[in-house]
C-alpha cells in the first residue's frame, strides 16, 4: 500500500512526546522515515525502536546549532535526503511579564523561537538539494500556536516566541519559493499533551473543571487531540499541499472565527 508520504524522509524536532510523537506515528503510518530529534534522548529512542527501520532517533537539542547539523547530518546517512523539516519542539511560559527575570526570557525565547530559527537554517542546504531532485520539491513545518495569532494575558514570552515563528514562516515563503521549498505553519489551540498543565490555570488541582471550562470555548464543542494537530501537518507536508505555503492553519475548533 501507498502512503501519501510513501518515500519521505522527515526530521521531527521534540518527536518524544505529545503534539511531535504523534506526528511521528501519523508520518511513518503514511509511509515516511523519519529522524525523532528530541533533547529527551530517552523518549526519542523508545519511539524510534517501535517503529522499526522507518524510524532513527538523536538526541538534540534544537538551541545548540551543532546539535541541529547532526540530526540533519543523521537524515541524510541513514535515509540519504531530507524532504521535510517539522520545527516542533518548544516549552510553556505563563506568568505576569513585569515579574520576568533575564534568565527566564532568554530561555523561553531561546526554546520556542530560537531553537526553531536554528532547526530550519540547519535543513536548508539537504532541503534546497533534495527540492532539486524531485518535482513534488521540499517542505519546512513549525509548530507555532494560536499564541502565534492571538494573544491572552500571562502569555507574553510564549506569544512572542510563537508569534515570531509566524513571520519567519510567511518570510521564507517567499525566499524559498524559487527553490520550490513550501514553508508553513500550524496553530494549534490546547491540547492535551504533558505540556498542558502549564497552559490551564487550576489544572492540577480541577482537571475536569478546567477542561471544561476550556471546552465551552470552542465552537466545535469538543478538545483537539494530537492527532489533529498531525492530520494537518500530514496534509500540510504531502503533495496534496503543493500551492499552499505561507499558511499558518489554526486546528483549533474555530476559535479563530469568533
Ligand atoms: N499542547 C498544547 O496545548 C500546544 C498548543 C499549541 C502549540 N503547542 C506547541 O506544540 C509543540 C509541542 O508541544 P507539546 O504540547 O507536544 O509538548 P510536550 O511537552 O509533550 O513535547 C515537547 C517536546 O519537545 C522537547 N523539547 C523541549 N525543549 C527542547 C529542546 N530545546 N530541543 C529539543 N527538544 C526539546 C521535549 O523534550 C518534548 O519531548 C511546542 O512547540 C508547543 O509550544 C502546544
């Protein structure tokens, strides 16, 4: 059987755990091998070893450059090219701004921009040949946030973090178009993955309450799962997408529309 990414090869940046796991389960269900680059070397292993031949893991953290040339370096000796990059990985910020210390707002841009901004100028040079090679060409995703689009109190890092990701996906949509590299974004609202405790206020004491409360806002009445989020960038990264770039795609039950 043919997958829709039947002969792909992806790096999936934070593919240990929640919204990237699943990417990487959706992905080599639809036929890709993929890279699970995760500073959790651990979880990236588990996962890779499940899935067999089509998977590898490293353990990389995507702030450290060097770190980044490896998990691409890693794509192109086992797999041979690089057809999709997923910038996925990224960390909770809550808090009131003013009370933000130097070292906090480093690390929280460091994680959820920085890191990504270092992921993607890695996979250029495999990206850019590999989109020479074939016609279907090349694909960079982020995952950036409905922070990426909108903003609520208490999330200012994280909503700079995401909204950065945002411009620097429609800027090298345009950059990289000649090379027929197609770069986008998804925007997913909470979901419940490990991250979620930081997200909810009151969750670890009233998680039903909370989640309730979160579910009243959204228009289709019902919490998305990581395997929403996946869905679209499964689309997003397959040749059925080949006129879509620039996009950032909120998989967030229509919040967006109100
Ligand atoms: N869960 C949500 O509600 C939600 C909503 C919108 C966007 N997001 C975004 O989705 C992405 C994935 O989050 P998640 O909810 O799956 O969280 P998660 O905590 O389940 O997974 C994040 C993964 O990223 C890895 N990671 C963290 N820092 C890293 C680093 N420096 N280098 C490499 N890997 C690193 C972690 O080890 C972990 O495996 C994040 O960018 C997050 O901001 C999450």
């Amino acid at each position: 059987m043919s997958g829709r990414l039947q002969g792909k090869v992806a790096v999936v940046t934070g593919g240990a755990s929640g919204l990237g796991r699943a990417v990487v389960e959706r992905f080599a269900d639809e036929g890709a091998s993929i890279v699970v680059a995760d500073v959790n070397e651990a979880g990236a292993r588990e996962l890779a070893a499940r899935l067999g031949d089509a998977a590898v893991a490293i353990g990389a953290d995507h702030t450290d450059t060097g770190q980044c040339e490896a998990a691409i370096a890693l794509a192109l000796e086992t797999f041979g090219k690089l057809d999709i990059l997923h910038a996925n990985a990224g960390g909770p910020f809550t808090g009131p701004f003013q009370d933000v210390d130097d070292a906090t707002l480093e690390r929280v841009i460091d994680v959820n921009l920085m890191g990504s901004l270092k992921m993607v100028r890695a996979a250029i040079p495999a990206l850019e040949r590999q989109a020479r090679a074939t016609p279907s060409g090349a694909s960079i995703l982020v995952t950036s946030s409905l922070q990426g689009l909108k903003a609520k109190p208490n999330f200012s890092l994280y909503t700079v973090a995401k909204h950065g990701l945002i411009g620097l996906v429609r800027s090298l949509a345009l950059e990289l178009a000649p090379s027929n590299i197609r770069v986008n974004a998804v925007c997913p609202t909470v979901t419940e993955t490990p991250m979620l405790a930081h997200f909810l206020p009151g969750m670890a004491a009233e998680k039903d309450e909370a989640m309730n409360r979160f579910r009243a806002t959204i228009p289709l009445g019902r919490m998305p799962e990581p395997v929403d989020t996946a869905n679209a960038l499964l689309f997003l990264a397959s040749d059925e997408a080949r006129m879509l770039t620039g996009v950032a795609l909120p998989v967030d039950g229509g919040q967006m529309a109100m």
